[in-house]
C-alpha cells in the first residue's frame, strides 16, 4: 500500500516524516480535506480566525507533492454562489 504524507503550512511548517498508508491518492485527497476541516474547526472554536492560505500539501512515497489543499477551499464566503 503506497504511503502518503501531510504538511501543514499554517502560522508554521508541520512536515509529516511518518505518513499514512492508504489505498490511493482519491483517499489521500479525502483524509487531506478531513484533516483540513477539523483544523479549521478548531480553529474557529478556539476563537482565531480563518486564514485561507493555511494548507495542507500532500506528499507521495516519491516526495511528489500531489495535492495542495488551501484551507480556503472548504469555505465559501456568504454571498459568493448568488
């Protein structure tokens, strides 16, 4: 099973040396968007605002990074669909 590791960019650099073995990239994306919704909330429970250009970059067992998740990607502002 190929292993997968998640950076976190927030107010600092978090590299993830020990990874997690998923079965592909769709649940290394799925774990990356968990991880970032849960760190958002959090966040906002704790009473710090949201930045948008926080991440969470995800890395294969090549260090290739494959996916970049900006926490700003799992808001929408209110307004924004009209």
């Amino acid at each position: 099973m190929p292993r997968f590791y998640f950076d976190l960019f927030n107010d600092m650099a978090t590299i993830d040396h020990e990874g997690l073995e998923l079965a592909d990239e769709a649940v290394a994306h799925k774990q990356a968007w968990t991880a970032a919704a849960q760190l958002i909330a959090d966040q906002l429970m704790a009473g710090h605002k949201l930045n948008p250009r926080h991440r969470i970059e995800v890395r294969d067992d090549h260090d290739r990074t494959i996916y970049i998740l900006h926490f700003g990607d799992l808001v929408e502002p209110e307004g924004a669909s009209e």
